[in-house]
C-alpha cells in the first residue's frame, strides 16, 4: 500500500477522478465505466462548473 492510500480514503480518490474526467470534458459514460459505477451514480460528477453555468448566462445575454 503506497503512503497516500494509507491517508486518503477510496471514496474521496474515486470522486476526485471522477470530477477531474469531467473538467476535462470526458463523457459521463466513459468515467462511469473507468469508476465501476453505474452512469445513474457517475452523474454526481457531471455538475457544471463555473465556467460552464457563466457560458450559459452569456448565452442568453448575447445578441445572435
């Protein structure tokens, strides 16, 4: 067991990754599949960030 494991639980590893994938754009069924969860339980990471939730606000701002 390596020196991080010891202090990190599995869960916070598995949710920082997840959250990461996401950021990074990776589809939500790819890291359902690379986390063994289901895509129903991979959703928790597909919350938009900041960036995202401004860009949609701008959207509607903006004159097309």
């Amino acid at each position: 067991m390596g020196l991080m494991t010891r202090f990190l639980p599995a869960p916070l590893l598995r949710h920082t990754l997840g959250t990461k994938l996401r950021h990074e754009g990776v589809d939500i069924v790819v890291i359902a599949e690379l986390l063994g969860h289901s895509v129903e339980v991979a959703r928790r990471y597909a919350l938009p960030t900041e960036e995202e939730r401004r860009a949609a606000i701008e959207r509607l701002t903006t004159d097309e």
